[in-house]
C-alpha cells in the first residue's frame, strides 16, 4: 500500500513537472521545433495570451490531420446516413477530439506578450500515434465494462458503454483493425461486434403496459424474461420527446400529456447518454465530432392495455426476481432470518405500511401522523417533498427482524422533477420501526445488485452486514433528502475527507498544498481537493441550495474488514451521481467504524473517477 502511495506522488510530481515545462521551455528550442522534420507545430495570434493559445491549439489541430495522409486519413472521415464521405471539415473536427482531449504531451512558448501575443505549440510526431492507441485502450475498457454489466443486468451500462465504446473506434486511424476476443476464444471485429451487442441487448428488453393512474402510466421491464435491474428511456407524449425516465428493479413510469388518448406510446431506449458524456471529456467531444450510430431497434411501443391484473404482473416479477443475473450462487450465504407476514406482530407493520401507502396515493399525509416517531415523520414530510413521489409497487414487502426494530423492504416508488439530466428515479423506500412499533427511520435501498453483494456474500456475522447495509442506504437516502445534520453527525470531527469533480482542461497553476490536478490516462482532467469536515460539510451545503434534487446510486461494492477497531471497515463502492446542475460516475471509498451500528462514523473518504490502470481503486493502506 506504501508503494501505492509512494507512485501516486511521483504521478502528481511528474505531472507537475510537466505543467512548468510547456511555460519554460527556451527560444532556443522553438527554433530547434520550427527546423526539424520531426515536428508538427501550429500558430497562433490575438490580442490576449489566452486567444493566441487557442489559436496555436487550431493550427496545430490542422497541421496534425494534414500530416495523417492516405488511408488513416481516408478511414477517420466518418459516413454519412446515405454512404457518402463527409467533408474534410468533418474529418478535422474528429482529428480535434484527439487534439483538445488527449494533447497532454504538447509544448508551447509564448513569443511575444499581449497586446499582440504570439504563441507557438508543437507536439512530436512520434506522439501522435501514442494518441490514437490510448483511445483503442479506452474503448476496450469500456466493452468490458459493458460485459461486467451485463452479468448483473445493468442494461443502462451495458448500452452507455458498448456505444460510446463503439463511438471512440469510429475516430481511430484504422478503426476496423480493432479485434476483440471474447470467453470463449473468438475474434471479433469490434466496430461490428458492439454495434451486434446493442442490437441484441434492445432485442432482449420487454417493455409492458402494468397500470393506470389518471396520466401516469406504470411499466413492467424485463432483460432476459427477469426483472431488468436498471435501464432508461425517453418516450413520446404526444407532442415531444420526455427528458431521461430510469427504470429500477422491473418497474419504470411514463407521464401522458393531459388529454392524451392513444393506444399506444412510442419508448426510446436510452443509448448515446450524451447528457452525461460531460463527465469525460474526450467522450463527450468525439459524441459531438463524430456522426451518431443510427439505432432503430432501441425503439418500442408499448400498447396501453394488459389482459393480466397489476397483482398477478407484480407477482410474476417477484417470482423472476428470485432468479439472480449473476452466477456466483456458490459463493452465497444463508439469507438472513426474515419475518413472513404470518409471524406474531408482522401484521401490525403490514397494516401500518398500507395506511402509508394509501396515504401517499391519496396525498393525504396527515392522515398517518401517529403512526411515526417525531424523527421519523420528518424525513417522511422530506420524502414527500422529494419531486412528485408516486408508488408504484407494495407487492413483494419483506420484513426483517433486528433486535427489536424491523425493517420493512420492498415498497417502490418513482420521484420525478422538473429539472436535470434525469427526469425520474425508481428507489425502494426501506421503513424502520422502533420498539413502540411505530416508523422511525426512512431510506433509500441500495438495489438488488448492491444489497445481494453485502447479505449474501458476506463473510462477517449477520448483525455486521445488516449494519453496513443500513449505513450505506442511510448515507444515500441523507444526501438525497438533503439532511445536513445526519451527514454531520456520520464523519468524524477528524476525518480524511478527499472530493472530486470533472473539470476542464486549462493552463492554470495549481496549489498541490491542498488541492491537486492529476490526469488519469491523459484523458480526464481530475480536481481533488482535501477538505476539514467544516469545509466539506459548506461546500456541500451550497450544494444542495443550488440543485433541485440529488440521487446517489450504488452498486459494484467490496467490503474490507480492517484488522483493527473492532466493527471498522472499509467500504469501495461504485457510485452514480446525478444533480439537477451536474453528474458523473465514479467509486466512493468510506472507512467507517459501526461498532455502534446506531452510531456510525466515517473515517475516511475518498473518490475516483475510474480505477486507476496500476492500482485499481483507493484503499484504506494508502492513506
């Protein structure tokens, strides 16, 4: 672990090396760059440094594709819809993706100062074939990252990355020279083998009309005859396109136009994500640079009519539900012990539960008030006003049993809002009671995919999973609901606490005393900032006033008893986050000591975009 640390400093060291070197660099080698044949360098002149560098930038940019001769330059020109060749301009601006992205290993000098700047930047020709073989890495990354999601029936994953995957491959030198070989030995042409993957990803999706309420509809999604366990879409109203709707655990919700009377509605699944191609910017430059992939069978309609009642469909979907995507079955546990509906007191959390939903559906909430604690009934009185909340399945409730609380799963609802990359979000919504039998807390479950990696594959006593699986959801369900006081409450006064965020790239000089820039493949530009839990908790507050909602998704979590503190792990986690103003996806990394599971607090925290090629992902040894 020291080691690891050890190369993350050289990292940033080098980095920063690199940063003073492209300012300092002598006339002397710029004459040397402007006379030698093993150099491409562009021009550039305005009234600003800053203008002549983004000058210099385009020159240099079309320099490279005039020197990217016969057939590379003959395969990066992408087609379009009728076969024919674009123009040059087209194969410039894709030539541009790799140039404003991926140049990290490019020199400049300013010549002359403002008024009048003159700015010159040159790259190696030697390097410029380094760029289009980081790209190939990248895009073989992202298919097998498709591959893992598939296992687990991710299909929003497994869409998201087979097409940008399939996107990055369109803008290399030789794009079909790319092979890939799968499990089982076979080659593929991966240009052809991504694009058959989408097609039978969106062939393996069934999209069903469940129920009606008014306007909103309520949809049973299936991947593979089960339940999908995550997926988009947009659908048609009538009039437009909708925002991005997200389907979770089989169920998904489509809201009509008022006065919409058709007997059908078009679905889109979603494929491009060009909305969250912001999180990485070379991505998002080639989304915009290259022609899209044209898709028609990501299109579906869904017929406003089901001879089967809502209750046998929601019966059907937990009887497919008990059949796990992955195939790891060897590696489970026992479940833990679970309450039925017949045991003494369950009908009482059972008749509690359905006066909360009909409550909900009735928008009758006071109605209920006696049923929560003081604690509870404020983050009930949080939830409702957490977008427009609707519930969409009470069928599969699941009540367990913790030393006089129970906790009661299974209720599912949709909350949708008026802003964002995403329109809508399916969440279980887990209830806890305390020992008066009335409901205490409230969370966001984690899903079936995270919540099956904690109870199911744990190596730890029961009362330890329960524990780290009540945190986590507690964790998410704060951030959403915006609850300050609990985020204060789980970090400890003293700890480690290291944030991240996308940004763009600029020539900017950077305090490495608290704050560092580091480049991850030459391809993002990551800011990591260290913060006191005072600084990161009004950060985060400024946070919440500016955004209409936040929601924090996890999946992909490992586990890691610490050999000291007793009840202490360390917790990495993969975690989507989604904000009406921003979003990005990377893996969270929390030290928490719950030997007092009511009392968790966090000792560290860490994130990262994507792990890293040499050590993988943050862990408690590295710090």
């Amino acid at each position: 672990m020291r080691k690891n640390r050890q190369y993350l400093v050289g990292r940033l060291i080098a980095l920063w090396s690199l940063l003073l070197l492209s300012t300092t660099v002598s006339a002397q080698s710029w004459e040397i760059v402007r006379d030698s044949e093993d150099y491409i360098y562009g021009e550039g002149y305005g009234k600003t440094v800053a203008e002549a560098e983004r000058n210099a930038l385009a020159n240099l940019i079309g320099k490279i594709a005039t020197n990217v001769t016969g057939e590379a330059q003959t395969s990066l020109k992408t087609q379009s819809s009728n076969g024919k060749l674009d123009e040059e301009s087209q194969f410039t601006q894709t030539v541009s993706t790799y140039s404003q992205a991926t140049l990290t290993n490019t020199q400049q000098q300013v010549l002359q100062t403002e008024p009048d700047a003159y700015v010159v930047r040159w790259i190696k020709k030697s390097e410029v074939e380094k760029i289009f073989e980081s790209r190939k890495r990248k895009a073989i990354d992202l298919v097998e990252s498709a591959i893992r999601a598939e296992r687990k029936g991710k299909v929003d994953d497994v869409l998201r990355n087979y097409y940008w995957a399939l996107t990055l491959l369109k803008s290399l030198q030789y794009p079909n020279e790319v092979t890939y070989t799968d499990e089982d030995g076979k080659e593929h042409v991966l240009t052809n083998w991504c694009k058959e993957k989408i097609d039978d990803t969106f062939d393996e999706l069934k999209a069903i009309y469940d129920s009606r309420d008014g306007n909103d509809i309520r949809l049973s999604i299936t991947y593979k005859g089960k339940p999908v366990n995550s997926v988009d879409y947009k659908y048609w109203d009538g009039q437009t396109w909708s925002a991005i709707y997200s389907a979770k655990d089989g169920w998904g919700v489509l809201e009509l136009a008022p006065g919409y009377e058709g007997s059908q509605v078009q679905l889109r699944y979603e494929f491009e994500y060009a909305g969250e191609a912001k999180i990485d910017k070379e991505v998002e430059m080639v989304l915009n640079a290259v022609k899209g992939t044209p898709m028609p069978d990501a299109y579906t309609n869904v017929i406003l009519e089901n001879k089967e009642k809502p209750k046998e469909t929601a019966a059907r979907h937990q009887q497919m539900a008990s059949q796990s995507f992955t195939t790891n079955s060897a590696e489970a546990i026992a479940p833990p012990k679970t309450l039925t509906k017949k045991d003494k007191d369950a009908s009482k959390y059972m008749t509690t539960l359905e006066q909360v939903v009909k409550a909900i559906k009735e928008k009758r909430y006071d109605s209920v008030r006696p049923l929560f604690s003081d604690g509870g009934w404020d983050m009930f009185t949080k939830l409702m006003k957490y977008g427009k909340g609707r519930v969409l399945d009470s069928s599969d409730i699941r009540l367990y049993d913790d030393k006089g609380s129970v906790l009661v799963r299974g209720l599912r609802m949709s909350f949708s809002f008026a802003s964002g990359v995403r329109k809508s979000f399916v969440e279980d919504v887990v209830f806890a009671f305390n020992e008066e039998q009335k409901i205490d807390n409230i969370a966001f479950g984690l899903g079936k995919t995270a919540e099956d990696d904690i109870l199911y594959k744990g190596v730890w006593e029961e009362k330890s999973r329960f524990a780290i699986m009540n945190f986590l959801e507690n964790y998410k369900t704060a951030y959403a609901l915006k609850r300050l006081d609990y985020i204060r409450s789980i970090f400890d006064d003293d700890a480690v606490i290291i944030t991240g965020s996308v940004v763009s790239r600029a020539n900017k000089n950077v305090n490495i005393e608290n704050q560092s820039t580091i480049s991850q493949e030459g391809n993002l530009i990551i800011r990591k900032n260290r913060q006191t839990k005072d600084q990161y908790l009004e950060n985060l507050k400024r946070c919440f006033a500016r955004n209409e909602f936040v929601n924090i998704r996890f999946s992909n979590n490992d586990v890691i008893k610490m050999g000291e503190g007793g009840e202490s792990y360390a917790i990495q986690i993969q975690q989507d986050y989604y904000s009406s103003t921003y979003g990005d996806k990377g893996y969270l990394m929390l030290m928490v000591d719950i030997n007092q599971p009511d009392r968790p607090l966090i000792k560290l925290r860490t994130w990262q975009p994507e792990k890293d090629p040499e050590f993988g992902l943050y862990g408690p040894g590295d710090f």
